[in-house]
C-alpha cells in the first residue's frame, strides 16, 4: 500500500508548505524542552515535492534544520525500517515520524515515542474521531496530521439510466451488483482483497458495518461475535456468487482504482483519492462518478479511519522544535495545502465546509459524513500479527477454503492467542 492513499493504511505524503510560519508558534511549553535540527522519517515522497517545500522551513528555522529522511514507499518496508531505528534508542536517527494511524498503539506501547500535551496542538480543531487514533492508554502519544475514510464509488449514469439511487444498504448494494451491472457490461463490486493490510482495512469495515467489533478497546480482549460471521459472510458471499469478481482477491488500491476508472466496475469501495482519479479532465469516467458512505447491514456502515499521524521519538534531542513543527503541519493554512496540493483529506473540521474548497473538491461532504461515524482499526500493542491474521483469515473465507463460521472461530482462537501473548 502507498502512503500516498491511505490505507491505510492512509497511505500518504506530507504534502505542506512551510514559507511563512513566523515566530508566534515558537514558544517551550507543555514540559518538551530543546531546539535544533531534527530529522523527519516518513514513506517515500512520491511526489516529488516535500523536499523543496522543507527547504522554506529550513530558510526560516537556520539553527532547527529539518533534513528529510525517505523509507520504501510500501507501509510495511517503511514501518520496518522505522522499527529497526526506534530499537536503537539514544543511537536512532529519527526525531518526528509519519506513521500509519494504526501503528500509534505499538510505538506508544513499547516507548519508542513520547507522549505529548494536548496545550501544545489544535485538537480541538479536528475531526473528533481522528484524535482517537492519536491515542493509547488515555494519553496523546501522536497528533493527526491527514485523515482517510472509505467511500463507495458508483456509476452515476448507469444509476441514473437504471433509475435506482446508490445503495446504502448490503441488500441494495448486492442486488444493484447482481442485477444492473451485468446488463451494462460491469463486474458488481470490489474492494481491496490481497492478504495485505488493505484487506484487514476491508475486513474491519464489514464487521463494523455488521454493528460488530473485533478486539477491545486496547487490544486487550477478543470480541468478535456473530456480527463478524455476517461481515465476512457478505464478503465471501459476494465472491461465491459471483458479483464480486474473483480477480478482486488480488487488489490492492492501485489495482482496484485502475478497473473502476477502466469502466469495469459498477461499485468500488476505496479511499477519496481514487474518486479524484477517476473524475479528472481525460479520465473516461469523468463527470460519471458518485460517492457515498459505505453501505451498511441495515443502513449506512462504517468505515474504518486511514491516515498518518505525526510521533515524536522518546529519544529525540530537541523534542520543543518537534513539537513546533508539528504544531505547523496541523495549522489551518498548511492542512489546506495538503488537501489543494496533495489531494489528502485534512483533519482541520472547518476544511471541509468551506464552499470554495467544497466546489472543487465536492466529495468534502460525503467524506466528512464517513469520518464522523469512522472508527479507528483494532488497537493492539501487537497490531502487526493482528493484521495478519484477519488477513490470512479473511482472505481463506473469501476464496472458499472455510466457511465464514470457521473463519469466526479461527480468528476468535488466534487473536486470543495474541493477546494472552501480549
């Protein structure tokens, strides 16, 4: 998964511009003390531009230099990396990370970042669920810096000539899938099935949706019931019965993205930036694209949250600048160049009703609905082997190698494992 779309990881860059921050954020308060140069670890810039943008902070800030450090664009290799750093402790290279949301909890669990006071950030400013993912143990051990919730896009013209409105339910959604979108030439409905973590995203949505959960909320305890055997049972039924292509169990976002924006899909569950691909000037779709929340088991569902957060390392040598420039990332200013210029959705609330950002951008609406009823994904200390199971297990439902009542009960006996391990 890229960074650059979150998906989820939230895959993302740090798309900001750094000319013009003045003096008032550069105040020592909140108990992090000690200025300098800092290094900034984040997934590659496919971008381009995050280089040249620092470069304005660096001309502004000459004794708290910020040199950019890039990891592999791939959320895994990056988080790897980053990992073999923190373990170095006072000998780590790395002073403020970009880190998938869903890592907060691990990092903040084994120390190797700080936790930081709320005084020093404008939390009060974002979107409330994002704060949440920021969070472990009732204390803030990162600050939200870009948000992501799934949407499910849809063929507005072929609604429109079928003259049925986009679904908001399962039911509507698997019948729409079944019915219309072989008459039109289409596959039914797809998301992000390859065992990797666009899966795990994928597979939280549905037991979610279900009014489900699947682990406590610190990772603590397992809850997963029968509302997860109807998430992963609507999952696997769409493959079974054929109106979600089986070529779907080895999407990722890109792959996913490329057959909607191809004209092969009727619905597609991803995140905002594949509506924006889709919709643009040259694309075939353009001005035949729609967007909804993710529907649900009995009405709207629930997405799960992507994005990045930004950690400071416990070791870090000058955590006050850190917490400056973290503080400027989140600014008001600065999240509207990360949704102008990178097309990431901010975590700034007022962003998303201001009328000139919501004419150019106008899934604005439709995204903050999705976030505002978002819900971060299973918290754990051990998130990594998390993952991987409700991957592994998911997956084996969705290709027919279990049943979705077998699947329950394996995730169920191995997540119990991880946290008895924990």
């Amino acid at each position: 998964m890229r960074w650059i779309r979150a998906a989820g990881r939230g895959l993302l860059v740090l798309a900001v511009v750094l000319a013009g921050y003045g003096a008032s954020g550069a105040r020592a308060a909140g108990g992090l003390e000690g200025r300098g140069p800092l290094t900034l670890a984040t997934a590659g810039d496919l971008t381009g531009y995050l280089g040249p943008l620092l470069q304005g902070w660096n001309r502004a800030h000459p004794g708290e230099k910020v040199t950019l450090v890039e990891l592999p664009d791939s959320a895994d290799e990056s988080r790897a990396q980053m990992i073999t750093d923190l373990r170095g402790g006072a000998r780590s290279r790395f002073d403020v990370l970009n880190i998938d949301v869903a890592w907060t909890s691990e990092f903040a669990a084994t120390g190797w970042i700080r936790p930081l006071p709320r005084d020093r950030f404008p939390l009060g400013s974002f979107l409330r669920p994002v704060v949440d993912t920021a969070t472990y143990d009732g204390r803030l051990y990162a600050v939200p810096y870009v948000t992501n919730a799934g949407l499910l896009l849809y063929r507005k013209d072929v609604l429109a000539e079928e003259g049925v409105p986009p679904p908001r339910t399962w039911a509507e959604l698997e019948r729409a899938a079944k019915t219309i979108a072989p008459r039109h030439g289409l596959d039914g409905y797809a998301g992000q099935f390859l065992p990797y973590e666009g899966l795990t995203v994928n597979a939280a949505e549905a037991v979610y949706s279900a009014g489900g959960t699947i682990l406590g909320d610190e990772g603590d305890r397992v809850t997963v019931d029968s509302a997860a055997r109807e998430g992963i049972g609507f999952l696997a039924r769409g493959v079974r019965d054929g109106w979600v292509p089986k070529e779907a169990l080895t999407y990722t976002e890109e792959e996913s993205r490329q057959a909607f924006q191809d004209g092969r899909l009727l619905f597609l569950r991803n995140w905002p930036y594949a509506y924006v691909s889709a919709s643009a000037a040259g694309s075939p779709l353009a001005g035949k694209v729609g967007a909804v929340p993710l529907p649900g088991r009995d009405g709207p569902g629930t997405s799960v949250l992507g994005g990045s957060n930004l950690a400071v390392n416990t070791h870090a040598e000058h955590p006050d600048t850190a917490a400056r420039l973290i503080a400027y990332l989140t600014s008001e200013g600065v999240q509207r160049q990360v949704l102008t210029r990178g097309a990431l959705p901010p975590v700034r609330a007022d962003l998303y009703e201001d009328p000139e950002l919501v004419r150019r951008f106008p899934y604005l609406p439709t995204l903050r609905a999705s976030v505002l009823t978002a819900a971060p994904r299973p918290k754990s200390p051990r998130y990594d082997q998390v993952s991987m199971v409700v991957q592994a297990v998911v997956h084996d439902a969705m290709s027919g190698h279990s049943t979705p009542e077998a699947a329950v009960r394996r995730l169920a006996r191995e997540l119990a494992d991880i946290s008895r391990r924990g």
